[in-house]
C-alpha cells in the first residue's frame, strides 16, 4: 500500500474551503485512477502540545508509489491539482510513501 | 478511525537511526494501549516536486481521538516518546485527528 498525505494549512476563510473542498473537491479527487480509499480528517487536527495550524488532512491510498504518480499524472489527476489551488488559500504540504504494516 | 501521522525528518546518521527504530521503537509503540494497526513508510518519501526531507513516515491507527490521548498518556505512551529523543536526531512532526472515509 502506498499514502498521500495531504495537509491544508488553516486558510482564509475556512467555511469557504470546507464548502469548495467538500462539494468540488471530493468528487474530483475521487476520480484518481487507482485511488483505493480516501480519508479525510474530522474536526480539529492536533499535535501533542497543542493546535496544529493544519485545517484538514487526506489521507488517499493506492497500491504503490507507482500508482500514484500515475494517478496524479492522468488527466483526472491534473484536474484535482488545478483545482486544489482555487481553495488551499493557506497552502498545502503533501507527501507520499510506499508503506508496509509492522 | 483516527491518525497518528510521525514524520521524521532525515536524522544525522540515517544507518542508526533504522537500526533503532526497528529494534527498539517499533517494539515499545507496539506496546501502546489501544493501538490498531501501525505503518511506516517503505523506501523514499517524497513530494511531488522532489524529496520530502523527511527519512521515515508512521501512522498509528486507534479508534479515536480520544484513545490516542489515552494511549500516549499510558505509561507505554510515555515510555515510547522518551525512547524518541534517543534517535530523531532530525526532529520529529506529529499531527493526530480524527478521520472518516469519503
């Protein structure tokens, strides 16, 4: 199994970003080719010591690393990047990683 | 469900820091109450624009927020995050929330 992590930082208004996220977003993210499962936070996103500045985090789940990058590189895959630039108006940290349970 | 996210960033002596991760760290974070399943990243992670700066990812999956905060504040918790000063030698991000799927 391989996560992207998808971590929004607090944006400007963010009524607006969780309608646009939601009701937009989503649904263009869920076209990905080869996306297994896709999770989002709900409610606050914490550390140990206290708030985050992290508004909301996807977790999205794909067979490898492989499979990633060629779901982020279809047409489906460009759509959901150009989108994310018209709500993550506090900017967006993603990573991504093959993974193995231990 | 909800998520651990430990990133660590690439340590001083990469070689050591495995060998204490999976000797020593991944036994005692077993340990920790309520703990459901537990990752961590195979290989590289990376960003979509390059490397991530960060050596290794984990997740830790509990049922909820809630049983995280219990966890880490059992005594297995506490043991588990003093054995983490001993090798992040990078430092270390830790974000936790909770998720639905979508």
């Amino acid at each position: 199994m391989a996560h992207v992590v998808v971590m929004y930082k607090t944006p400007k208004d963010p009524a607006a970003f969780d309608k646009h996220y939601l009701e937009v977003h989503v649904p263009l993210a869920k076209k990905l080719p080869g996306l297994r499962k896709f999770e989002i936070s709900q409610g606050p996103v914490a550390t140990p010591a206290g708030p985050s500045g992290f508004h909301l985090v996807a977790t999205l789940y794909f067979d490898s690393l492989a499979a990633i990058k060629a779901g982020f590189g279809s047409a489906e895959g460009k759509a959901a990047a150009a989108d994310v630039q018209k709500f993550a108006t506090g900017g967006v940290d993603m990573i991504l990683f093959d993974t193995h349970e231990v």
